[in-house]
C-alpha cells in the first residue's frame, strides 16, 4: 500500500491543505485524483509521498486520466501559499481550470492571426549583444532596459529561438489581453504555432489550451496574461516579463500575488531565467537587481535607424490665453491634429479618467452627486445619460434639480473620455473615431480591433492607460496628452512613479520611424519631476530621485509593506475594530511602523465601510507573523501591495 499527502481544491479546514490518502498502486506527484472528504468526491492534487501513518487512511477513489502536473508547478504553488499566506487550495484552483472533469466535445479554436507589413528583422549591435548576454544566462532575472521602440520584441523572439533549440519551453507574460494581439502578430511571423492563453476565453476554450499544454511532448510558446504562468509546461526555459512595470501583474484578489515574484520562483524551480523587459523599469526592482548584482541590459538607442524624435510641446493649462478655441483641447493641439488628419494620419489622445465628468455638483449649495453605497462621487456617462459608479457599478439617473436646495444650477466638472470622445466628434465629426477604457465593451475592445488600429482604419484613438502601453502603430503621428498631472493627486507613494511611467510610454507611441512625429503635453504641474522626466525618458535621474525619497519615508525597496482592510457594514464597527488591531499590533511588534487606521481610499463599497491599516516592516517575516493575527472575517490581507489606494 502506498500513501500520499493529497490537496483537495476546494477549503476543507482552514489551517490544514493536505490529507493523507492510500492506494495499492505508486503514484507521481502532480496526479490528479478523486478524493471522499466526508461526503463529498473532490479533485485533489497529489503534493507528496508520505509514510504509513498511525491512523485510518481512505483510499484514493480514482485517478483521472490526466498526465501529472509538473512538479515545478506543484512547487511553486505550495511556495505561493506560504509566501502570500494563502490557503493551498485557493492557489490550486488557479492552476486547474474549471470543469476539470467534464466531458467535452473537441472544438476548433479561434484563427488569431493577424497581418503585419515587416517580415523580417536585422538586429542592430546592441539588441544583438542583449540577446548574446541573455542566452548566456543559466538562472535567475536580468532587466532589459530598452527604451521605447529600441526593438524589445525583436530580442524576446531571437532568444525565444534560442531556447527553443535547448528543447525548452517559452512563456511571454503581457500586461493587458489588449497587447496579446501585437505580440502574437510579431511571434507568428517566425513561430508556426504559439499558444495563446487569457481570461476572455471560454471555460471550454481555456480548458483545451490547458490540455494541449499538458499534452505537448515538444516545447511550447505561450503568451497571455499572468495566469499563463500556471499552464501545466514541463520543462521552462524562459519567461519573459514584457512591460513588467505595469500594475496589471499584481493579483488584486486572493491569491494577492506579484506575477513577477511567481515567475522568477517557477523560473528557478525549472532551472531557467526571467526577463523583465520595460522602458520604464520599477523603481523597486531596479534596486533589487542592482543589489542583486542582476544583469541589467541597456538599450538606448532606437531599432529603426534614421528614426526622428517627436517634437514635444508642453502646453501650461493654468494659462488659459492657450485655450481660445475650446476649453479642453489647446489651440496648439487642435492646430496639430487638424494637420495629422488631413494628411491621413492617425491621432492619440491619452487621458487616465473614464466618463464624460468627474464631479456632478451644484453651484447653488455645493451638493455633489456621490453614491448612496459607497460614498465616492458618481462619474457623469453623458451617452448614457446615467452617473456611475466606478468602485460598485452602482447607477443613478442624472439629477435636473438639486436634491438638497431644488435649484437648478447642476453643473458638471472634470474631464473624462466620454467627454473627450463627444467633444472630438464635434470638431472632427467625419473622422472614424475609437475609445479604449474600462467601459469599453467586449465586442469593441482593443485586442478586436487591433488590426483596423495598425492598419490606420481608425483616425482617432482615445484611451486610459490601455492605450499608453506597447503600441507600435506605423500610421500615428500625433499624441495629445489631455491632463499629464491627473495621477498626482493620489494618496500613494507610487504616484508620481505611475505618473512618469504612463508620460514615458505614452510618448513613446510616436518616434519610432523616419516620419515627423508631434507630442502635445498639457498640464497643471508642467514643472513637476514627474513630469519633466517622463517627456525626456530620463529614467536614471528619475530612479535617484525616487530611491531617495523612498529611503527617507521607509517605503519599498527599503522596508516590506502590509495593507490591511478592516469591512464592517457599520462605520462604527469598521472603526473599533482596526484601531483594536492597531494597538494589538503595535504591543505585539514593537518594531515595527503601524500607519492609520484611516479610512480607505475607496471608504465605502457594496454597502460597507472600509478602514484601513498600513504596516511597514523591515522584515517579511515580521508581516507574516502579522497576518497569522489578523481575524480569519472582515479583514482583507494585502502582502507586498502595489498600490495605497
């Protein structure tokens, strides 16, 4: 009789994962298997082998007829519930898909090919030295630091063959299904079959890309989001992390994993490396590799030769003589787009706010619209006619008279892309216009119409941060920035980083080729940091400024940070119990900083009220010891968060 330590999916006890089960036959780690935990026939996976213990044990009821999940695999999720202080079994039911065990009819999978002018590509000297250093590295994570357009994809494609030759496997982690379209457009062109894998797939479709990846007997490329990380591949070579900046490689719920933590733990379980490839590196992990002695490759110049800078403009809009024509677009910017367009050009316009306006107010009493369960203002959606809100979808109509003082003075204020979307339509109404934010709607989005974008089928582009990220599109010439210093004002200590992350790449849509190219930059704070910085790309200085700010408020790479969120349906509730966590905490760990409790920045959602508690920490294990206080209902537990808000 042989025995195993199994891991249901589902949560049976909440401090135990694994159960020790028999059968008559050896078993791999990885098995898929059916287990009786009480009445119930549950998936589990087989974590190890284990001796005879000295009590009753039940018996395997079957084995499914599936190959082992590799054991890498398996590893790095066991690494995952103890480093994010996770149930195993949450964990798990990321690397199973859904309906593991239904029976299936086979299906034909979606044509996702898309056509691309360039066939082929000479590397220049320094992306050919990125890609000889990179295919030298054995282990670990090396930063490649190419500035926008200095032709990253090129060397992720030129190594992804080289390790492929090795008989290993690839995985190209993307910020944003959006970007899956481009990538794979550059990938298909010297790889006949790549894998493509995200979260607008079906269950079905999801479930046939996992078993092919378990099926495979031959190396794979698969590219996706950070979920592509838990296909079941057998033997990784690489995984490289395009745009690894982005905030979108932070799991926002439990599991609350940083994709680039997991990829370098699943990279070193396979023996293999990581490549974070960005423009615009984390201030964090820039440190960390420095100290680290990581290899950081730099790439300055651009892929395409005789390329011509943007002429860059940065329009001041406390100065109100530059907005005579209209009261969003400066004249210089409407000047610079009428040209663009009638030449036949595309155009960009970039602002990091969805809706038609910000604030619905009236001037009579001071009343502003803001959402009966969470208490944030309500977003005007004029082609809705509706106000919205952007923390719970909750939605109202919009108010003809104040429902505190009945007058009529309703006013709207703050700038969105709705608006900018309605207000473009009037000054350009026969061009063909596109908006690209989180209020887009599945049929529209930008992976569905990436190709009429890179075509130049669409004239006017209009986006959030969607928009901002790794396009390489060869009609635009022209990007207006709308409100360069909308993300300032945040109560984060990532702000001005996000700030000059999104001024860098958005820049950087434009100057990639011989053909004259335009930036119109508007701003409130044309003079901040951030800002400056981010229109002249000039990432070291911005880093020693930020490492030094960040030294002397005991924020990352300095110190190790835990968010907790206290949810009650009352305030009061809300309130008492984190400052009663507070103090625990504060007696408890005496070394230690407790910021708050405050209210959370989004203070009420789904009709409870949110408190919040910040711990710095110069130890990880400290937060951890932390978290094994925090009571297991009404907290949230955040290790390592991206964000304040």
């Amino acid at each position: 009789m042989y025995y195993y330590e199994v891991a249901p999916v589902r949560i049976i006890r909440a401090k135990q994962a694994c159960f020790t089960y028999h059968h008559d036959q050896i078993l791999s780690i990885g098995q898929l298997v059916s287990v009786s935990v009480g009445k119930q026939i549950l998936t589990g996976i087989i974590i190890r082998n284990v001796s005879r213990p000295n009590y009753e044990t039940k018996v395997i009821s079957s084995v499914l007829p599936l190959p082992p999940i590799p054991k890498q695999l398996i590893d790095t999720a066991c690494w995952m519930s103890s480093y994010y202080a996770t149930h195993l079994a949450t964990v798990l039911q990321m690397v199973l898909p859904r309906g593991i065990t239904k029976k299936r009819r086979i299906s034909a999978s979606r044509d996702l090919s898309f056509s691309r002018d360039r066939t082929h590509f000479l590397l220049n000297e320094t992306q050919s030295l990125a890609v000889d250093t990179l295919n030298s590295i054995e282990v670990g994570t090396a930063i490649l630091h190419g500035v926008t357009g200095s032709g990253k994809t090129a060397v992720y494609i030129e190594h992804a063959k080289h390790i492929l030759l090795r008989g290993k496997s690839v995985i190209v982690l993307v910020p944003e299904i959006a970007l899956t379209s481009q990538l794979l457009a550059e990938f298909q062109q010297h790889f006949p079959s790549i894998i493509v894998s995200h979260s607008q797939q079906t269950e079905a479709e999801r479930h046939r890309v996992w078993q092919q990846v378990l099926d495979s007997l031959s190396p794979v490329i698969v590219i996706g989001p950070r979920s592509a990380l838990f296909l079941p591949i057998k033997s990784i070579g690489a995984v490289i992390v395009d745009e690894a900046h982005e905030p979108s490689y932070k799991q926002d719920q439990a599991p609350r994993y940083s994709a680039l933590r997991v990829a370098s733990v699943l990279a070193r379980a396979h023996e293999a490396h990581v490549i974070q490839g960005t423009a615009t590196p984390l201030v964090s992990e820039y440190y960390l590799a420095s100290m680290a002695h990581q290899p950081v490759l730099t790439m300055r110049e651009r892929a395409v030769k005789k390329t011509l800078e943007p002429n860059i403009e940065v329009v001041d809009m406390t100065n109100k003589a530059l907005f005579r024509r209209h009261r969003l677009f400066s004249d210089s910017l409407i000047q610079n787009l009428t040209e663009t367009l009638a030449a036949g050009h595309q155009v960009l316009l970039f602002h990091n706010r969805r809706g038609s306006a910000a604030i619905t107010l009236c001037e009579h009493c001071g009343w502003s619209a803001l959402c009966p369960v969470c208490g944030t203002p309500l977003t005007l959606h004029a082609d809705l006619h509706r106000l919205q809100c952007h923390v719970c979808g909750k939605n109202n109509r919009v108010p003809t008279a104040c429902p505190s003082c009945h007058g009529a003075e309703i006013i709207h204020k703050g700038i969105g892309t709705k608006l900018i979307e309605s207000e473009i339509a009037k000054l350009f109404p026969e061009k063909v216009i596109a908006r690209f934010d989180g209020d887009t709607q599945l049929a529209t989005t930008l992976e569905k119409r990436y190709q009429e974008l890179y075509d130049g089928k669409i004239d006017i582009i209009i986006g959030t941060q969607v928009v901002a990220k790794g396009l390489d599109l060869p009609h635009l010439r022209t990007v207006g920035v709308i409100q360069a210093d909308a993300g300032l004002s945040l109560p984060d200590y990532i702000a001005s980083e996000r700030t000059f992350q999104l001024i860098s790449q958005v820049i950087g849509r434009v100057g990639r080729s011989a053909h004259k190219t335009s930036v119109i930059l508007q701003s409130y704070q044309p003079d901040h940091p951030a800002i400056k910085l981010g229109i002249t790309q000039n990432y070291q200085e911005f880093y020693q400024t930020t490492l030094s700010e960040r030294r002397g408020r005991g924020f990352p790479p300095f110190t190790y940070l835990l968010k907790l969120t206290c949810i009650y349906k009352t305030e009061r509730a809300a309130i008492r119990n984190s400052q009663q966590l507070a103090n625990t905490v504060k007696n408890s760990f005496p070394h230690v900083a407790v910021l708050g409790p405050t209210p959370a920045f989004y203070e009420r959602q789904y009709n409870s009220y949110r408190w919040q508690l910040l711990v710095q920490s110069k130890k990880r294990s400290t937060l951890l010891e932390i978290v094994s206080i925090v009571p297991p209902s009404h907290w949230q537990v955040d290790l390592d968060p991206y964000t304040l808000l």
